[in-house]
C-alpha cells in the first residue's frame, strides 16, 4: 500500500500506524478541498517604508532620458507605486496592518511571502505581518513561497538543505499560531519555479522523463523529513511545463500530482489551458490555476491585454477546472507591475473586480451585488502615440474599458465617447477604441443619474515615456480612500492632467522642473518661459515634444547619421535616436509567402528588444515568433543585432526569415536630399541575400543588390531626395532554400547632401 501512495503521505501513515490508529487511511481529501487564494508578498516591498518607499522618494534624483541605463532612459522601472499619501511614511506595524485589512477587501485568504526576496528584511517583513495578524484577529493566513532564485547556491548542487532552513525557521517561530496557512491539517508551503530545487548542472543535461523527476519529489520528500513533520507542497509546475514537449507535458503532471498536493502554475504560459495536462493534476492532487492579471517588467517580460482580459479568461478557467488553491501573481511585486495592491495607476479596481470574481468562484454562481461599482480601465496614450523624451522599447494597445458590477440593469453613457448601453446585472465588461481626452462615465435608471465616475488620468498623445500598464478608476474609490486613511485628502495622481490649468501636464512639471512623481511639484513651471533660450516657451516645447532645458541644433549640410553612434551609446531602443535628439531609427519587420513578402509601406515595429540575445547579438531586436493573423508561416523569428569586434569595431548582423523580412527603417526629420551608404562585410549560410533600399511606400527599390554567401560589397546611392516623416527602409530579405542565411553590415550612414528651407 505505501508504494501506491503519493510519496508525502508515506510520513504521516507511518506516524498513524506507530501510533496504533486503523491499518488503512481516508482519502487525501475526505471531502471537497476548501477553496483558498494567496497572494504572492514580495516582503523586499512593504507598503509605505524600506525599499519602496526609498525608490518612490528618491527615484527622480537618476531618472534621465539620456542616462546610459536601460531602464533609467525608458522612464524608470516603476510605472505603479503602492496608493497611499505622498507625504506620508508607515511604520512596519501600520503598513502590515493596512495590506492585510486591503488584502481581504481584495479576496485574499493570506499572503505567500517570496522566500527570501529581500534576505533578512523579508523575514521581517513577515514577522511584522503575523504580529499584525495576530493583533487584528481576522480570518488571514500567512506563510512562504519557495523561491530558487532567492536562496543560496551551495556545493552539494541543489537547495534541500536551504529550503529545510527556510521552512524550520517559519514553523520554528509561526508552527503554533493560528495564522499559519494549513492545508489538509499541514503547514501550507507555496512554490515557484519548484523543480529549481535541483540546479546542478549535470541534472540539468539529463533528459526529461520519470528516473528525472524522481530525483526531484526524492529532494522535496528528503525537506520534509529535515523539517521533521508532515508538509503539504504546492508544486509550480511552469518551468518544468515550458521545457516539456507538449506531448511530454502530462505524464510529466501526473507525477507531479502523485508527489504533491497541489499542482499549478505562477503565470502558466503556454500551459495553463492544457484540458489533458490539467486533467492529469486533478486525478491525484488539487489544481492550482495560475491567475495574474498583468505582467509588465520594463527589464523582462510583457504579457498585458487590452483590459481586464486576463484576469476575467483566468478566473473562468479557475471555475471550469474546478481549481481548489491559487497563488495570485503577485501582491506587490512594484518592479514586475504585477501589483493587485492598490496602485498610483491601477487605484482600487483590480482589487474590487478580483474580489467579485473570487466570491464568484468560491460560492460556485456569480454573487448577488449589494452596491453599485462603476469602473474605468484604459491606457494613458493613445495607441502608436510616440514617446518624448523617454525612449520607448516595445508597446502594446489599449481599450477604454468600462467594467459594471451592478444590482440591476442600468444605462451607462460614456459622454466624450459618445457612447450609451444597457449594461446587465452582475458584472459586465465593453471594450472600446481608446481616444484622446477625459474619461468619465455615469449609471442611469429610469432617466435618473445614479452614479457617476471621472478619472483624473486623461488619455494622451503625447506620452512622455513607455507605460504598458492599465490605468483604472472607480466610484468608490473615496469610500475605498477613507477605509485606509480617513479624511487625509486623496492622492489623485495623474501624469498628464494639467494640476494648475497652464498647459503643461503634470508630468512635464514634475520631471523637468521639480521631483517626478511627487504631485506637489506639478506647479513647478511657467508654461511662458524659455530656460534654454531657444525662442520656444515651455509651452511650445511640449506641444513639439522638444526638451525644455536643452535648446534644439539645425541640421546642416554634412551632418551625417552614423548608425555606429548607437553601438557607442551601449543601449539601444525603439526607436533610436540621433545625436540631435531626434527618434529616427526604426526596427521593422514584414511577414509574407517566401520570396515575395510585400514591399509596401506597411511595417510593423519589432515587438521585442533586448540587451543581449546569446543566439543574436546585443542590441538585439527581434521580430516575432509566430504569425499573429495565424497564416501556417514556418519561419518568422529574425533580427536585428549588433556585436563588437576585437578591434572595438561595431557590426550589424541582420537575420531575415522565409517567411520575414528584417527592415531598418530611418526616418527623415528635414526635407532635403541624402546619400545612403554602406557594407555588406559577411553573408553566412546556404543562401544569398537580398538588400533594397526603399522609399516609403514606393514598390520600385531605390537600389536592389543580391548578395551571394561568402561575398562583400559596398553598396550607396546618392541625391535621394527626402521631406520631414518620410521613411527610407534598408529591406533585408532571404533567398532561401534552407533558411539559415545572415548578414554583417558596417559603415551604415545617411548624409544630409542639401537642405531645402
């Protein structure tokens, strides 16, 4: 019997049959398991002190557009900061306090604090919140979430013996207390990235199948007997899953659930709607869905929706797989923009939205609604927007969004919009094409207003920096307000609304002239002056999107935009900038039928840029994987990247698909004519390249050349005459038979031969 048994029940059945207790045990769950969420805590951000609150203070004394760090040059890596008043700090015993009452009002049942994200001050962070649990006395749990990348490395090759002191030292302060989070009568312990437990790189290079897996339940298992009692274990199945063929993936699961009592996912890309591998977890173990409703890394990943898109799709997930436990993606994880605490940007919706849905999945049917909610959730520019004077790596689009949860029927109207609808009872969602100006919306019956809802964001075309994030606003956000800070005035913070009504938003104020993103500085300007005395006022430089402080330099006869300029700035954006400011630079791509993809004038921009890319270069920039129209294109993923030769010399190596074309597109910010010149150095594969220079939406090439394998050339034409806007695209194309053809450019300039007035 104790060889068909999930491997962490063989601990407690010894201990009943020592005991004397029946010769045979219940099953795991006696009844249906108790439908719990946690929230995943990064204790490396308390609310309102330590780092958080030291960033939010201070973050503006680096902030530049043309600072050499990445992620200083596109704005900062913080976009939502914790809602609270700006001149205000909390003490740890305040700040646990008010994320535990939020947390609740959110649906939480307890926080998963990241082990350790923070090292000792995450520790403290947790005391603080058991203290606070314990003074507050409400229905709240606590425990840790074990995170590999957050514990020591050691020379035995994986982390049974860092995870065993993780887990000894919370149940050596908290194994008594009656907030300490349990499931099936054990201490609850939360995982992430949970097959890292083993990182030794020789287990690593083993192939994927059971002798494998085994070494990993043997590593938990041999945690559980150091700790010296029974553990229930949600395993994070999403790292094991990404690495997994698809046809791999469920008997992959199926251990997984054998061996642990919970099994799921963090954010469960390109797994998480798997019927046949979610139906093997849940012939053994709970599943557990992985539910987030945004994830916007300035640094790492994007994986945003128009609105509440995902965090709708994954709670009717939850509900239809029957998951029991979920580990919400994250609490407060400020950096990741994962953030459902209530946020500068977000406000109070998402937690309100999420706590309908969690009654909703908990109660089995949509709850009845006992108040009014009204809720605006959209982007603050319009899509495409450009950005200044921050650069900008990759965008997605938005929607207006207007989210009911109402107790009967209503009209609601959208009066910049133009719009009105009959809106159901319960929770209802539209979606509408984003536009500049105000957001507002009211709910009506029977002819009479009965609430309405103006946010103080309004949408823009002028963004001044990359910001994927939602932005949100609700009726109740002041009844929310009170609950946390009682008559302390709202904090209304909004980047592009005019504070003092002088045609400068606030953010131009702020980060300019005063400290970003501290509202009391967004007075700090006078829109009629000109400090860099370049005969624009303040005013006129931010309709023209030109800096303030820095007066603007003409282009004259000569000028010369050298590509290599970007290399020797060591980051690159899109789009890249000249050296006079201007964004002329632009990473394109074309998707079409192998050897006649359209030249047509219509370019998407890459969606992805990076660093560095081992496969590509640094500077990378990288078009997309897969066909977004779903056309059955095989060979998408190309290119455009650099590298550094011995000599410190700069190439750029460029990687068409079959089925993708690579462009480097500049755009012209004068009218006059240019020359074009530059290398072809390498050509790598089995197949030559094609390289045409076009003009806009011109189908006739301004200069077409076919380079062979092995060849070199210098190519340049000469008098192409430009306006300001106008594009010429430098269209690298494969001529494949085997599609694994690339090429090396250098010298890559435009020269401005004559100006026009």
């Amino acid at each position: 019997m104790l060889e068909r048994l999930p491997r962490f029940h063989h601990f407690l059945l010894s201990a009943l049959l020592l005991t004397g207790i029946g010769g045979s045990l219940p099953p795991l769950h006696a009844s249906e398991p108790k439908k719990e969420i946690y929230a995943h805590y990064m204790g490396c951000f308390p609310l309102g002190y330590g780092a958080i609150e030291h960033s939010r203070k201070n973050e503006w004394k680096n902030l530049s557009h043309e600072s050499p760090d990445y992620i200083q040059a596109l704005g900062g890596r913080f976009v939502n900061w914790p809602l609270m008043p700006q001149d205000v700090t909390l003490t740890p015993e305040q700040s646990a306090e008010l994320e535990i009452r939020r947390a609740i009002r959110a649906g939480m049942d307890g926080f998963a604090v990241d082990a350790w994200a923070g090292g000792d001050n995450a520790k403290a962070t947790l005391d603080h919140l058991f203290a606070a649990a314990e003074k507050l006395k409400l229905p709240f749990k606590l425990t840790i979430c074990l995170d590999p990348a957050c514990h020591e490395k050691r020379e035995e090759g994986n982390h049974i013996q860092t995870y065993t002191e993780s887990i000894s030292w919370l149940l050596g302060k908290y194994g008594n207390s009656p907030y300490l989070a349990r499931r099936d009568g054990k201490p609850l312990i939360l995982g992430y990235s949970s097959s890292g437990i083993i990182f030794d790189p020789a287990f690593r290079r083993q192939p994927e199948g059971p002798e494998k897996w085994k070494q990993i339940s043997a590593a938990y298992e041999q945690v559980e007997k150091n700790v010296g009692q029974p553990l229930f274990f949600h395993f994070c199945f999403d790292n094991m899953a990404g690495a997994l063929p698809p046809e791999l993936r469920p008997q992959a699961a199926e251990w997984a659930a054998e061996n642990f009592g919970a099994v799921g996912g963090f954010l469960g890309n390109n797994w998480h709607d798997d019927q046949e591998t979610i139906a093997a977890i849940r012939k053994h173990s709970e599943w557990s869905q992985p539910l987030y409703f945004q994830y916007n890394n300035k640094a790492g990943s994007l994986f945003v929706e128009p609105g509440t898109d995902k965090l709708r799709k994954s709670w009717k997930e939850a509900r239809d797989n029957d998951s029991s436990l979920i580990q919400f993606v994250t609490w407060n994880d400020y950096g990741e923009d994962t953030v459902l605490a209530p946020g500068y940007s977000t406000n109070y919706t998402i937690t309100s939205l999420n706590r309908h849905l969690v009654d909703w999945w908990k109660q089995g049917s949509e709850p009845q609604v006992d108040k009014d909610q009204l809720h605006l959730i959209y982007r603050r520019a319009v899509n495409e927007a450009q950005t200044f004077p921050f650069h900008t790596r990759r965008r997605t689009p938005g929607v207006l969004e207007v989210a009911t949860i109402l107790t009967a029927p209503g009209t609601v109207s959208v009066p910049e919009y133009n719009i009105s609808y009959e809106a159901p009872a319960g929770l209802s969602v539209r979606q509408f094409p984003l536009q500049v100006g105000e957001v507002a919306a009211t709910l009506s019956r029977e002819g009479r207003e009965v609430l309405s809802v103006r946010a103080p964001e309004p949408v823009t075309d002028k963004p001044f920096r990359e910001d994927n994030t939602m932005v949100c606003f609700s009726s109740n956000f002041l009844e929310e307000w009170r609950e946390d800070f009682g008559e302390t005035p709202p904090l209304l913070y909004a980047e592009n609304a005019d504070a003092d009504g002088d045609g400068l938003p606030n953010w131009f104020e702020m980060y300019y002239f005063g400290k970003f993103p501290d509202m009391q500085t967004a007075t700090a300007a006078k829109p009629d002056e000109n400090p860099d005395g370049d005969a624009l006022s303040n005013r006129e430089e931010y309709l023209r999107q030109t800096d303030p402080k820095k007066a603007e330099a003409p282009y004259t006869v000569g000028h010369v935009w050298d590509f290599s300029s970007i290399e020797e700035r060591v980051v690159s954006f899109n789009p890249d900038r000249d050296s006079l400011g201007r964004d002329v630079w632009h990473y394109l791509y074309k998707h079409g039928d192998a050897k006649a993809i359209p030249r047509d004038g219509n370019y998407p921009r890459m969606p992805s840029g990076w660093a560095n890319v081992s496969y590509a270069g640094r500077m990378a920039h990288l078009s997309p994987s897969t066909e977004p129209e779903g056309l059955p294109y095989r060979y998408l993923h190309g290119w455009i990247a650099r590298e550094q030769t011995a000599e410190g010399r700069w190439k750029m190596n460029v990687r068409p698909r079959a089925n993708a074309a690579v462009i480097l597109g500049w755009q012209s910010p004068v009218a006059g004519s240019v020359k074009v010149s530059y290398d072809v150095t390498k050509v790598s594969g089995m197949d030559p390249i094609s390289f045409e220079v076009l003009r806009n939406d011109e189908l006739t090439p301004l200069l077409s050349q076919v380079v062979n394998v092995g060849d070199s050339t210098h190519m340049e034409i000469d008098d192409v005459t430009v306006q300001p806007g106008d594009f010429l695209y430098l269209f690298v194309d494969g001529k494949p038979r085997y599609d694994s053809s690339s090429a090396e450019l250098e010298n890559f300039k435009i020269t401005l031969k004559t100006v026009n007035e």
